[in-house]
C-alpha cells in the first residue's frame, strides 16, 4: 500500500460481470465480519466462503466436490492446522497447487513472509489495524491477483 493512498482516491477498476469466488480461512469472527463489509463495499459481485479453522479449510478444498475458489485469503494463526500447515498441503496437492493463496494476517516477520513465499504465496498482506483500510487492502490484493491471471 503506497503511503497518502486514501480510500476516496482508489481507482476500483475490477469487473463488475463476474462473480468472484472468495474463501476466507481466519477463526476471529470480528475479521470476517470486516472482510465481508469490506468486500460488500467493493464494485465487485462475489461470493464469499468463510472456514474457521484449518482442518476445515482443508478437508472443504481436498472434496471432489468442491468447487475450487478464485482465491484463497489464508489466515497464519489458526487453530486445529494452522495457515502454515494448510499452505504447504495447498501447494504439494496437484488439484489445489495452482489454487491463488493471499496470505492474510497480523503478523509480520521478514524472514517468515519470505518463507511462506518460497513455499508458494502469492502475495502477503497484513491485515490492517485501522478498520477503514480493510476495503483498501482488500481491493489491493484482489486487484494484485487479477493482474497475474490476465493474459
């Protein structure tokens, strides 16, 4: 996020004609609550799937059945397998390897975000402690992700 960027000043140039599939794995219900009012304020048509916990979230992406997501935004402190845990079984899964993962969480380490890059983030977005800059991080993010799939 580039610093004087205010949220007024954001250009909102993602397509409004299709719906973007979103999951979201984070275990505090006041963060995903947040993200959802962020997304519902965003020009985008989306449905959102939250999973409380990594041992959810994985055995949700590991069904046949299941409908892969357009992005995954993975909370790093979860409980039961944590966003680390989930990360490496994401990425040495063929079926789930190409699947986007935004890491999304409050803690911050250098050498743990290039970590978790090596081992196959996409990107590494800390969550803001200011609830007006949910909506701009988000966008950001969704916008980053957009731009690595368009050919």
């Amino acid at each position: 996020m580039r610093p004087g960027l205010t949220t007024p000043k954001l250009k909102m140039t993602l397509s409004t004609t299709y719906t973007k599939h979103i999951l979201l794995a984070d275990d505090d219900d006041d963060d995903c609550l947040l993200f959802k009012l962020s997304l519902e304020e965003l020009p985008i048509s989306f449905d959102l799937t939250v999973m409380n916990n990594g041992e959810e979230l994985m055995n949700h992406l590991n069904k046949e059945s299941t409908r892969l997501p357009d992005v995954l935004f993975l909370d790093l402190n979860m409980p039961r397998k944590n966003g680390y845990e989930c990360l490496s079984e994401i990425k040495s899964t063929e079926r789930l390897k190409q699947l986007p993962v935004i890491i999304f969480s409050t803690s911050y380490a250098p050498d743990v975000v290039k970590q978790l890059y090596t081992n196959g983030a996409h990107y590494y977005v800390r969550k803001p402690e200011d609830v007006n800059k949910y909506r701009e991080v988000i966008y950001h993010a969704l916008h980053l992700k957009s731009k690595v799939t368009v050919i």
